[in-house]
C-alpha cells in the first residue's frame, strides 16, 4: 500500500509537471519515461471532484422543507454509491461556502454534471457544484457503507502558494523530489492514505487525505511538506465526515 501510494502520487504529479510545462512554454507535452510493463502494475485514472458550495437557496435555519431536501439528497448520494457512480462523498462544516465534497468514478465533466444536476439539493438551487478533474488510482474501496456509519477523516487542498512559478529549474526540481520523498514518508506512516494532482492547472494543485485524530495533527504532518515549507504549495486542511469503510 505504502509504495501504491507513493507511485500513484509520483506518477501523476510527474504527467502534470510535463503538461503544464509545455502549455507555459508553448511546446507539446512529452509523455513521462516508459517503464517496463511490470513495474507499473497500477494505473492512474482520471475522476471528477465536486466541490459542492453554498446554492443560492442555502440556508442554515432547520425547516420541515429544508429537512426533507436533505433526506432525499442523502438517498440520492447512497444510490449513486451503490451504482459506482460514486466513490465516495462526505460534509465539510467548518468552511463559509463549501460545504460537501464528492468524487465521480467518471472522467467525463459532462456525465459528472448530469449526475450531479440529479441530486434534489442541486435540482433545488440549495447546493452548487464547482468541478475539477482529479487524477489518482482507484483506491477507494467499492462498497455500500452502513447507513448512519461515518468517520472523520482531513481533507487537505493544496493550492499555488506565495513562492509559486510555472519554471522547472534545479532548485524546483530538488524541492519537488523532496515533496514526493515526505509524501512516502507519510505514506509509511499509515496517516495519508488518499492523495493525487488536479488535471486542469488551475489554483488547485491536489489533495491529501489524513486518517489522524484531530486536525491539529493533519496540520502538524502537512506542515512538514517541504513544498509547503519553502511557500511553493499551501495547504488548507478541513474535517471532512464521510462514510465509514471506503477510505483505503
């Protein structure tokens, strides 16, 4: 799982690195190196995040209507769960707009999007979804998760930081090596489990997913990325309450 993790991760960031590189400087994209087939037994994939924000009907206030739309939401999450449309979704409550976030076993914006308008909190202007391709093996696992079970994982998004330039040089170079380097580390400690790049160059670089206690320990551990340390990348971590038996 440890060395899974940290191919998964090194692999993506790497295909990323090499188009965003050649979009900037106006040459094609170069494939990464090819390695024997049996030294990379495990395939990235490309899936679409939703980040569902605050709709224009949001409201905090419990009402018999407002209570209703969240059963049926839930049972429109549960059914696209059994489906496989769904790999896994879970609440963030400690953020002014976001409010869930939810990963497609798709890598169609369009198919996402359709689901997505099926869901009655879309359908009734109570959530909008704001989506971003994500790349990552399938490592969520596929099951329907008990009904009232959940756990509170940390779910950190790294972003551009202060110090971040488009340019490979040899110092960037030798910082990512040592990103990659702190993400196995954490790997090996069994406390990141989930982690891949955003496909789509934009402020969002990619996510981390922690399986600690609190979330000062998730900042604790995420402070420790030298990506971080030197302000290329910046991480905002929230709790993140998703079902229980899906996170790997």
């Amino acid at each position: 799982m440890k060395m899974r993790l940290f191919l998964t991760i090194a692999l993506g960031i790497v295909i990323c690195c090499s188009v965003v590189n050649a979009q900037e400087h106006g040459k094609p994209p170069q494939a990464p190196p090819q390695t024997p087939p049996q030294s990379t037994p495990h395939q990235m994939l490309t899936f679409q995040m939703a980040l569902m924000k605050r709709g224009p009907k949001w409201s905090p206030d419990p009402s018999r209507e407002r209570a209703e739309l969240r059963r049926r939401h839930v049972a429109h999450l549960r059914s696209m769960l059994e489906a496989n449309k769904l790999m896994i979704a879970g609440a963030v409550s400690d953020d002014p707009e976001l409010v869930e976030v939810h990963i497609f076993r798709t890598k169609s914006a369009e198919e996402a999007t359709a689901w997505i308008n099926q869901d009655p909190a879309v359908a009734g202007g109570y959530l909008v979804a704001e989506l971003h391709p994500w790349m990552s093996e399938d490592v969520m696992k596929k099951t329907t998760p008990a009904p009232g079970k959940f756990t509170t994982a940390y779910l950190g998004f790294l972003t551009r930081g202060e110090k971040w330039t488009p340019e490979r040089t040899p110092a960037t170079e030798a910082l990512q090596k040592a990103h990659l380097e702190n993400i196995q580390k954490l790997a090996e400690m069994k406390k990141l489990v989930v982690a891949g790049p955003f496909a789509d160059n934009g402020r969002l670089r990619g996510i981390f997913v922690f399986k600690v206690n609190s979330l000062e320990e998730a900042r604790s551990l995420a402070a420790t990325d030298p990506s971080v340390q030197a302000g290329r990348l910046a991480i905002q971590i929230h709790p993140w309450t998703v079902p229980e038996g899906i996170l790997p």
